[in-house]
C-alpha cells in the first residue's frame, strides 16, 4: 500500500459520500415512497417534517418553503415589513439575508461584528436603530448563539420585531432553548451543506404565533387562502414532498452529527496552537455553538489556505470574502455610522476549515498538524 497517497487523500468541506449506507438506503426508500405516493405537492411528507421540526425546535408552529432565503422574505412580508421600513443586520453573513431584505422593498441597516465571535455587535446595532426601524435579523453565524438573551431583550426594549437567521444553526441550545425559539420567527435553509441538509434546495420557517404562520403558509403559495382565492400576492416557494421525505430521514441523524461537531470544535480548541493563528472566543457553553463552521485568522490568509491545500490536500472555504457594504449590488447601503471596521478587518482574515462530521479523527489530526507547522 501506497502511504503517502492515504497520507495525501483530500480532506474535503463536506463529504456527504462518507455518510453511513444505512442512511443512505432510508433516504431511497423515503424518496421511493413518494415517487409512489398519489401527492408529490404540499402532502403528508410535508405536514410530518413540519411538525417535527416544530417539535424539535420547541415551537408551536413550522411552515416549509423552498429554501432559506424565501424562508427571511416569508417572514418580513408577513410581518407587514417593506418599503419605508429599516431591518437591522450584520454585516458578515451569507448574502441571502441581504437579499431576501431587500426583496421586501425594505431598508436593510447593516450593523458591525464582534471581533471576538464574528457575530453581531449589540453596541453598534444600537447605533443603527432609527425611528424607522421595525425588525432585526440576527444571524446565528458559524453556528454560534450569541449572546441570544441581550438580543431578545434588545428587540424588546426597542419596539422592534427580532428574526433569527438559523440557517446555520440548527439545533444549537442557548440557555434550554433552541435556535428558531427565540425570536417571533426563526428561519431555516436545509442546502445540502448546513448542518440538516437535504438533496436540493429546502427551507422553513419556525414560529409560536398562529397567524404568522398562517401567514406565511398563504405567502408560500402564491397568496391563495383557499383554492383559488388569493389574498395576497405570494410567491411559489413550497417545501416539496421528495425533500421533506428525505429531511424526516436525516432528521434522526442530527443530533448526532451535532455531538460529532462539537467535539470537533473542543478537539480544535485544544490542539491548535500557533501564534500566527488567532481562533475565535471558544463559547461558555458546548451546546450553544453546533460548529457549522470553524474559522481560524491570519494575517496571510491566502498562504495559509495555499499552505493547508498544497502540502496536505485539506480544502478551505472563506466566510465572507466581502462585508455586505462591499458587494458591488450594495453600493450606497445604510451602515452603523461609526463604520464597519470590525467586519473589514475579519473578511480579510477569516478562513473556515474541515469541520463535517463525516472527519475521522485521522484527518482532524492531519488538519491540526498542518494548521501548527505554517509559518508566515
Ligand atoms: C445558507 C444561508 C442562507 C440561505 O439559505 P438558502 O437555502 O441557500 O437560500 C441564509 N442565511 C445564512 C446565514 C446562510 O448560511
């Protein structure tokens, strides 16, 4: 046998081909049942996520949608929140939250980070509060609830509605609760690469509120309220059978894959140890962070992701290569006054490793060694 070749195998983002042959067979006997099935739209595989995922996040309430930026917009437009009002967010998230603000016709007001989590500054959100302002999004970044008490109380304090953005957080726990349980909504992608992914595009939308949730089960739909009426101008952006099939199935992985994830984060904590490295805070709490991502920060990030990939075949990804008010399509974007130096600082320096849990703990060795021999 060819060592250096193991030695050398590419150690991925995400390897959904190391996933069990267990798994694999449920999720072709879920998706044959619905190829069988008389209702491949808005059926039973769909009613039974929902409530699963209800039931998981600890909430009254789950509407599937197509993906996880419909699932913002859903939310903001049945909260009535469009042209003329500000929504308040962070400047280091995936550009959905942006976009899915600003398809309301609404104002997004982007907000700086923490230096030490990457996830938003309450001080410089208070800064971006406004006469105007009617709802936040906090976005659960890398997996992380921050700080989510302060939050609550901010939204309250200010009048304004709090929208978590858990695309990147499911089931992560913050003081007993779930992500998707704090806020009047929660809103939930399931692409392939969050912690609960599916074989597409998947989406939904948590609440205790039962008109919310009527709401956005009518937005889904094209407005209709009843067959052929419609209320409202909707979008289509339902949550399909063969996807909601195939989420019930992995659901029962999850917790799993979550405790394999946060070992990962102690196992990184513990052994990475270079001080051209700065990691983030590591969180008071193991549940609280489900590590969807691991980010580490250099002065050189593009010598070390060339130095991970070139001498031990490790992949990394950048999350986010630009802030929010640097993307070209938000030029002239409402931002915290004092600046976003915060945010400038980590997109030129944050580079997220192999985290999945799929890792053995042979490869996470490996990413360890190779993180500790680089040198700037
Ligand atoms: C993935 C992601 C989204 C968007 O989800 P899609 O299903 O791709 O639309 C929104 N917000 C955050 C923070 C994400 O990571």
């Amino acid at each position: 046998m060819n060592i250096s070749r193991i030695e050398h195998r590419p150690i991925l983002m995400n390897d959904f081909s190391a996933e069990s042959s267990e798994l694999k067979d449920e999720m072709f006997r879920a998706v044959q049942k619905v190829v069988g099935s008389k209702c491949w739209i808005l059926g039973q595989s769909v009613r039974e996520f929902e409530a699963a995922w209800a039931a998981k996040c600890g909430v009254s309430y789950a509407v599937g949608v197509g993906n996880g930026m419909d699932a913002i917009e859903l939310s903001l437009r049945a909260l009535n929140i469009g042209p003329g009002d500000e929504v308040i967010t962070t400047s280091v998230t995936a550009f959905a939250t942006i976009a899915a603000i600003l398809r309301t016709g609404a104002t997004p007001v982007v907000a700086d980070i923490e230096a030490e989590t990457g996830c938003m500054s309450l001080m410089s959100a208070e800064r971006c509060l406004s006469a105007a302002t009617k709802a936040l999004v906090l976005v659960h970044l890398y997996g992380r609830l921050n700080r989510t008490d302060e939050w609550v109380r901010f939204c309250e304090r200010s009048g304004i509605y709090l929208i978590e953005d858990c695309a990147q957080a499911h089931g992560a726990i913050y003081d007993g609760r779930s992500a998707g349980s704090f806020g009047v909504v929660g809103a939930f992608s399931f692409y392939p690469t969050k912690n609960l992914g599916t074989v597409g595009d998947a989406g939904i939308v948590t609440t205790n509120d039962s008109r919310l949730a009527e709401q956005i089960t009518v937005l889904r739909n094209y407005g209709q309220k009843s067959q052929y009426v419609h209320s409202d101008l909707g979008i289509n952006s339902r949550l399909d059978e063969l996807q909601a099939s195939i989420l019930s199935v992995r659901l029962r992985w999850l917790d799993a894959w979550n405790t394999r994830r946060k070992a990962i984060l102690e196992f990184f904590y513990e052994y990475i140890d270079n001080k051209n490295l700065r990691l983030l805070s590591k969180p008071i709490d193991a549940d609280m962070h489900v590590c969807h991502l691991f980010v580490v920060l250099t002065e050189d990030r593009d010598g070390l992701q060339n130095h991970l990939y070139s001498k031990s075949n490790i992949a990394s990804l950048v999350h986010y290569p630009k802030a929010v008010h640097q993307q070209p399509v938000c030029e002239g974007i409402k931002i915290d006054p004092a600046g976003l130096p915060c945010a400038e600082r980590h997109v030129e320096k944050c580079l997220s490793i192999p985290c999945h849990p799929n890792l053995s703990d042979d490869e996470l060795e490996r990413i360890v060694t190779s993180l500790n021999d680089y040198e700037l």
